[in-house]
C-alpha cells in the first residue's frame, strides 16, 4: 500500500509539471474517473470537454471545472510517465488482491475466532485477521490475559530500585499487536456511547494532557478482554457508557 501511495504522489507531480489540475477537482485522481481521463490523456486526448465527459457519478456535477483543470500542457513523456505509473498501480492493486484472497484462506481456518473478535468495537476483518496472525493459533502458550498483555507490551513497566519507583513506561513486546490495539482505541476514543469511550475519558481527565497514556489503558483492556472471548468462545458484551457511573453511586448522590 505504501508503494501504492508513491505512485499515485508521483502521478500528481506529473500532472503539476503538465498544468493538470485533476487533484484540485477529482478527491481521487486514481478512481473510476481519474482512470478513464488519465488513460485518455495517455493515448493522446487533448481536449479538455471530451476529457471531462469522461467523468461518471457525482463528478459530473464539476464538469464545468473539470473543463478547466484538464486544459493543460501535455507532452509526450507526460504521457508515456503516466502510462508506466498507471500501470505499475494496476499491477500493485492486483498483488495486493492475490494476498487478500491468500489471507482469506489461512483466516477461513480461524473463523470462529475472527468473528469473536468482530464484535469488538471498532474491530473490523483485516484488523480481526491481523490480530490472529500475531498471536497465532496456539493460545494455551498464554497462560493468563497479563502474559498475553505482557507479551504485547501493553503492560506499564515496573523498574524498582531501592523500593522507589523509577518508571512506568510500557514494556517491549509485540510492535505489530500493540500498534493494532492503539489504533482501535484511537478510534474507541472517538466513539462516544460504550464502556471503553468512557474508560479513555475517565483515564485522561486524570492523567492530565498526555493521552497517550489513556489509549495505552484502553489498548490494554482491549488485550485483557480479548483472552477470556477467545479462550471461551464469548461474544465481547459492552459494560455500558455508564457503568462507571453505577460503581460510584453514591459518590454521585453527595455530589
């Protein structure tokens, strides 16, 4: 996906030198239209209102910009660059697509796991996939969900010298796994209405502006959550956005 991306960076610098101004109209200059326009103006289409007729969907409703930013200066090494960049995108999506339906394959085995994982928030099937390539398929190894977080290195550090604490910074572990659960409580952080929104909440209006902090607690409630699902065979069960709220009922009242 990365070397995806440089080419498509690549074709917009193309276009720039070309006084194509596709990107400023088009949000995808690589989608369905982009393509169609692109191909167009690799095969030798100079004009800019049968370049923009080209264009299918909502992007038809610019056709009047589109006449503009595609009435640029194109020369014949414009045309054979994009044609080589266009090219190597179509033969990069394809590899990634053989991959996917090799990954299908191998997930297929784990079914029952990834849709374990699937009712997770914010968990969705290539993450649930990826989740299950890290930790593997033989979970006893993990004796206990603080292994498995250990493991992942979600886990807060616990540097001792002389009975005084030196550090909480979080252990070293699995870079994959725990790159995957902060990315999912990124986006928990973000979802109002369910438990762990208010876990991330409750963690950072304690420990202040640093929030990394609060999504690495939340990483780790995913991870120690995620153990007893899998060795069980239980559906993940939201505690609610206000179950914080109940254990201090009658803190509440006082207040």
């Amino acid at each position: 996906m990365e070397l995806r991306t440089q080419e498509i960076n690549r074709i917009y610098k193309v276009l720039e030198t070309a006084n194509l101004k596709l990107g400023a109209v088009a949000s995808n200059v690589v989608g369905v239209s982009g393509r169609r326009m692109l191909r167009a103006v690799e095969q030798g289409e100079a004009d800019p209102a049968v370049l923009a007729e080209l264009a299918k969907g909502r992007l038809r409703e610019k056709l009047p910009a589109l006449r503009l930013a595609l009435a640029g200066r194109v020369q014949p090494h414009h045309r054979q660059l994009l044609g080589e960049l266009l090219d190597h995108i179509a033969s990069l999506e394809q590899a990634v697509q053989r991959v996917e339906v090799s990954i299908a394959d191998l997930v297929a085995e784990q079914e029952a796991a990834v849709q374990l994982l699937l009712t997770v928030p914010a968990t969705g099937l290539v993450t649930a996939a990826a989740i299950i390539a890290e930790i593997g398929t033989d979970r006893a190894r993990f004796p206990s969900a603080g292994h498995w977080a250990s493991w992942a290195g979600v886990c807060p550090g616990n540097r001792r010298s002389a009975g005084k604490q030196l550090s909480g910074a979080t252990t070293k572990g699995n870079t994959q796994l725990k790159t995957i659960r902060c990315e999912i409580a990124a986006t928990v952080a973000r979802s109002p209405g369910t438990y762990l929104h208010a876990f991330y909440h409750r963690i950072a209006r304690r420990r202040g502006k640093p929030r990394a902090m609060a999504m690495l607690a939340v990483a780790h409630s995913l991870l120690v959550s995620s153990y007893p699902m899998l060795r069980d065979h239980l559906p993940s069960q939201d505690l609610g956005p206000d179950y914080f709220d109940h254990l201090r009922t009658h803190q509440l009242e006082r207040q």
